[in-house]
C-alpha cells in the first residue's frame, strides 16, 4: 500500500486485490490517510495493480466513496484494468464518481 500527495490530490494505491482477506487492513489504512491528509480536495484510488475485487472490495470502494464525499473532496478512480471496469459497470460505481481505464 502506498499514498502520495500532489497539491491537493491524494493518491491511495492499493497495490494488492480488494478482496476479502485483505479489507480491513486496507480499511484502516484509507481510513487513516485521509484523516492525516484531510486538506486535500481529490483523492484518487489508483487501482492499476489490482486484478480482482469482490463484492467486500466493492463495499470497501463504496465507504470510501461515502468518506469522502462527506468530508465535501471529491474521488476517482484511476488506472482499472478490463476487469475492474466489468465490476464497476455491474455495481454501476461510475454512476457515483469517475473510473478510468489504464
């Protein structure tokens, strides 16, 4: 997991699936960079090193979504790959914030 700041774009780069053995810890750490960070305006959910998500990682995006949005920044999602755009068209996220192919 990693976290980069550009003025005020966060970026939250899982590096690793959105499944389930692996969503409270990916939980926390969002969790506590975007209270480290709160100044920031965007934050975007670079998700090019993931191949799967399951309906918890789909849970996972959706509460970041709503984190987000209450703390009035704005969210994208950047770098999915043919998979994740499928389940961001099932769950039907791109209604709710940006996904952008690689």
């Amino acid at each position: 997991m990693k976290v980069k700041k550009e003025n005020n774009t966060l970026f939250l780069i899982p590096e690793t699936d959105l499944i389930a053995n692996r969503i409270e810890e990916l939980r926390d750490y969002f969790a506590e960079q975007l209270k480290e960070h709160s100044d920031v305006s965007h934050v975007l959910l670079d998700v090019n090193g993931v191949d799967f998500v399951d309906s918890l990682g789909v849970n996972l995006i959706v509460g970041l979504y709503r984190q987000v949005t209450a703390a009035s920044q704005t969210i994208e999602i950047i770098g999915a790959g043919e998979n994740f755009m499928k389940v961001a068209a099932f769950f039907r996220l791109t209604s709710l914030f940006p996904v952008k192919s690689e």
